[in-house]
C-alpha cells in the first residue's frame, strides 16, 4: 500500500494543488493513503479540517537568528512524522514547510517529487530541487542545475470547473444579464487591488457588478446592490466563477491555471519584487493567451476605470 506525504504551507497555493494531486491519485488507487504536512497556520489547518484530511504541523523555521536550531527540530519531527505514518513517497509543492520534511525524507532514502507552479523555480525549491528525485513544472522554465524535469502544469481541483450558475447568483444575490468582475485578493490578501476596488467602487459599479474576494482578516466596501464580498471562498469558488465575466487579480500560478481552465478573461496586476520577481514572470508566460492582459500596479486605479 502506497502512502504519500504531501508537504507545504503558509500559503494556499501550495495545499490547494496538492489536494487536487492526492484527490486524482485516489481515483487510480483507492488503496492508497495521504498525510499532510503543512505550518501551524489556521489558514493551512483550517483548509485541511474543510477537506477531512488527515495532517500534521510543523514549526518550520523562515531564515533568522534562530535558524538553525529550529530547522534541526523541524527535521527531527518531520523524520518521526515519515516513521509513523510509513511513509512511501513525498510530493513536496515548496515554501519553507517542505525544506525540512524534503531533507528528512532525502536523508531516510525516500524519493521525493518536487512541484513548481510559478514559472520560476522559489527560493525553498531551489534548495530541494538539488534532493528531488523528479521535478514537475507548472510553466515552461529553464533550469540549468535541475534533473529530471517533466512540464506537466499546474493541478487544480476537478470541481473548480463544474460550478453552477444558479448556485452562483443564489449565493451573490447579483442579477443576471449585468457584467460580473471578480476581485481576487488571494489567500493572504492584496491591499492594492482591494483599495483599488474600494476607492473606484462608486465608478466601476456603474458599469458592471462586483465579487470581492478580499482574502482572510481583508475588509471590502460597505454592502450595496451589485457587490457581493466575501474573505474566502472555496466550496462556492466554482460557482463564482460560474457567474463571472472578467477577473481583477495578483499573478499567482494556481490563480491563473483555475481562471484560464473557467476561460475567464482576466486582467493580472503582478506583485512586483517579491520571490524572484515570479508574478512578473508567470505574467510574460500567459500573456500570448487571449484571455489575460497584463496591467502594472501604478497604472492600476488610472486604467481600472478604463477597462
């Protein structure tokens, strides 16, 4: 009986697709099992609870003074979680999580599969490339140092394709026959785009409805008729999108994978300087498709109305 771990956290982006993984892996296997080894954060727990899956949580340790020390304690647990739960195989999807479970499970001689959404290899799966026995890649990248890469895109729920528009417009109370913009903060929330909405709000409404997904402990605008917002959504994601006309959102790999399968015209604002400049980088990568067009975040409260 295979079981796999899968590791990752701190972001939705990195349990979402690992959960679309394990979730098309049972359906080839139902003898199968998985375990999740995510942070202590209740976004990542919360999720995991929402999907009756079974994990464990780390204190993993971002680079600082206490580094060291709390990496080889991360280790040491990581290598207890593999032992207890007999562990086959891990799907590492990256961030600081899975550098001490992906080291723990090189050291123990567990093969490791290791997947990149963005188009450019993060900081944490730089490091666990060089212990990765396959490296997946969401986009096209080169990658001079790595072995073994396949190009295989980015998983994304099976459901996130099959929402009901009826659900949607119950859920939203917006109106059909009237333009839906969606406003995706992400997961952790984007202060430009939700103040771009917020300070526009009185304009763009005129001119189509509005969901505002702001993102976790994000405010919105105040309620009015044809804006509907909500923190998070996840069940009533596919429903949303089911009503939606065009996307407002960051550059996010899984974001865009999920709006491109929904054919969702899309407007992507990348988040510059962060993480190797990735969100710039997933942007050029899809911007030859049709449905997105690119707008840097200085010009965005200008060319918002505009579009």
């Amino acid at each position: 009986m295979k079981k796999i771990l899968f590791a990752g956290g701190g972001s939705l982006g990195h349990i979402a697709p690992s959960i679309a993984v394990w979730n098309t892996f049972k359906q080839n296997d139902n003898e199968a099992e998985a375990h999740f080894v995510c942070s202590t954060s209740k976004l990542d727990t919360n999720f995991l609870k929402s999907e009756s899956i079974p994990y464990s949580t780390i204190d993993a340790p971002r680079i600082g003074i206490s580094f060291i020390w709390k990496f080889w304690k991360a280790v040491s647990e990581s290598k207890k979680i593999i032992k207890r739960e007999k562990i086959n195989i891990v799907f590492s999807k990256g961030g600081h999580v899975s550098i001490p479970v992906c080291f723990a499970a090189k050291k123990m001689k567990i093969p490791i599969v290791l997947h990149e959404s963005d188009a450019v290899l993060g900081r944490a799966n730089k490091i666990i490339a060089k212990w990765a026995d396959v490296l997946c890649m969401g986009m096209q990248t080169k990658c001079d140092s790595c072995k073994n890469i396949k190009v295989t895109g980015n998983p994304i729920r099976e459901t996130i394709t099959k929402g009901s528009k009826e659900k949607g417009f119950q859920l939203t109370g917006l109106k059909e026959g009237v333009p839906i913009l969606m406003v995706i903060g992400g997961s952790q929330g984007s202060e430009a785009l939700n103040e771009a909405i917020n300070m526009n709000i009185d304009s763009v409404i005129t001119k189509c409805q509005i969901i505002h997904i702001t993102g976790a402990g994000k405010s919105g605008s105040n309620n009015r008729d044809g804006y509907f917002c909500i923190e998070f959504a996840h069940e009533q994601l596919p429903h949303l999108y089911a009503i939606t006309d065009l996307a407002l959102t960051r550059a996010g790999a899984n974001l865009i994978s999920e709006l491109s399968a929904n054919k969702i015209k899309t407007i992507l604002v990348p988040l510059r300087g962060v993480g190797h400049d990735h969100q710039q980088k997933n942007a050029e990568a899809i911007e030859s498709n049709a449905h997105f067009t690119v707008l840097q975040q200085k010009d965005l409260s200008e060319k918002l109305l505009q579009k």
